[in-house]
C-alpha cells in the first residue's frame, strides 16, 4: 500500500499513513511518500510507538520514502488502552 503526501506538511503524512495501515493486519508493508523532509524523523517516531517497524527511509529528488511493515499491536494497545 501506498500513502501519496506529496506537497503536504507535517503532521498531514504521519497523520495519512496512521488513517491508512489502522486496520490493517500485522505484517502488511505500506508506505508514504513526502515532500516534507520531516516525514524522515516522523514517521519512524510513530511507528516506534505503536510497534511498526521501519524498513526504509530515503530520499530521491526531493521525494521521500518511508516503509514500514505493520506490527502486532493493536493501535488501542499501541496508546496505552486498559487491558493490555
């Protein structure tokens, strides 16, 4: 799956990436591509907090890309939610 955030500024690219892979299942690849070089600090931020994992981040004229590969937690859990 792929996010397209080109021309759009931070948060917007997090924010359409998190909409995007919310109920997919664990293990799903998607990525986000970005204008805004914060997407290279954010995204992996994110993911981190909800147990994604980073496959890539790189950068080709301008355009970023961030791959993640979805993990085992649910986005309630991921938040800190009772009954983890």
């Amino acid at each position: 799956m792929q996010v397209d955030a080109r021309g759009a500024r931070c948060p917007v690219p997090v924010l359409r990436l998190a909409r995007a892979v919310r109920d997919l299942p664990a293990g799903t690849t998607a990525e986000v591509l970005a204008t805004d070089p914060a997407v290279q600090h954010d995204v992996p931020a994110w993911a981190g907090m909800r147990g994604h994992e980073v496959l890539l981040v790189a950068e080709d004229a301008g355009v970023w890309c961030v791959r993640v590969r979805t993990g085992g937690r649910s986005s309630a859990a991921a938040a800190g939610a009772p009954g983890r």
